[in-house]
C-alpha cells in the first residue's frame, strides 16, 4: 500500500473595523465593490449555488479565470464560496487550485471583527498560489475596510 500524505495549507487574515457588519457585508456582497477590493468578477451574487468568476493575470497553459460558486450565505454574518483556477500543464503560477473562501463576520463593542480563511492549498502544488495569495490577502482585507468606510 503506498500512503502519500498530502500537505494543505489555508490563509487566513483577521481584522476588526470600525463598521457595523452591514456595512462590510454590503462592501463584501455588491459586485461594484468586490471589483474595488479585490479584483473583477462577472455574475456574483449572494445566494447559495450562483456560479461567477474573477479574472486575473493569465499565466502559462492558464486563462486566468477563477471559477467560483456560492457554497453558504447567512447575511451578515458568513459568506463561502469554491474558488478554482489554474491549468494541468502549469507549475507554479496557474497549476490547478481547488480552494474555498469563507468570511466571517463577529459583531463587536465597536464594530465588526471580519476573519478570512482561504482553505485547501495543497503543498507542494499550490505552493506559489499560497505564497502570492497569502501576502495578497493580507492587503486586500484591509482594502475591503477602508471602501466599507465609504459607504452611507
């Protein structure tokens, strides 16, 4: 019997901001502002099963393309979807990725503590998506704050 362990690894980024979790799930949830934080995405919405995409820098045998899918939605407080990417022929930028994104949002004294985890990075495989993303997210969740802040 040959028994390969496999290595996962998730991101996950925690912040608190001084909005009510309204205003960061509106931020989270509109498609005008998901494209100011984090990147251009066609057809998202929050309801469990819609399927959209995000499109990033292409790279190798790969288009770029993120297919996602809602997996959960309880307004407010958590969002999840599957994000998925890449190209078998790729190593490194682009190789296959089957990841999933959850956001949670905690109502605080003072605002809302949102935690990210973007989970299933397998290792070594996904080892330049982890590094890149892992600093990436780390950027854009305090982006998605300050636009939340901009909100009436």
């Amino acid at each position: 019997m040959n028994d390969v362990a496999i290595d996962t690894r998730d991101i996950v980024v925690e912040e608190v901001f001084p909005h009510p979790p309204e205003k960061i799930w509106k931020t989270l949830t509109t498609g005008a502002l998901i494209g100011r934080w984090l990147m251009a995405q066609t057809g998202f919405e929050p309801v469990k099963g819609k399927r959209f995409t995000f499109q990033t820098k292409p790279g190798g045998a790969w288009d770029g393309v993120i297919h996602c899918q809602v997996l959960e939605v309880i307004p407010n407080e958590r969002l999840v979807y599957s994000w998925t990417g890449g190209h078998e022929e790729n190593v490194g930028y682009g190789a296959p990725l089957d990841t999933i994104v959850t956001w949670t949002l905690s109502r605080t004294a003072n605002g809302t503590r949102l935690r990210l985890v973007h989970a299933g990075f397998v290792v070594p495989r996904n080892k330049s998506a982890l590094d890149t993303m892992g600093s990436g997210w780390k950027k854009v969740v305090p982006n998605l704050g300050a636009i939340a802040g901009e909100q009436d």
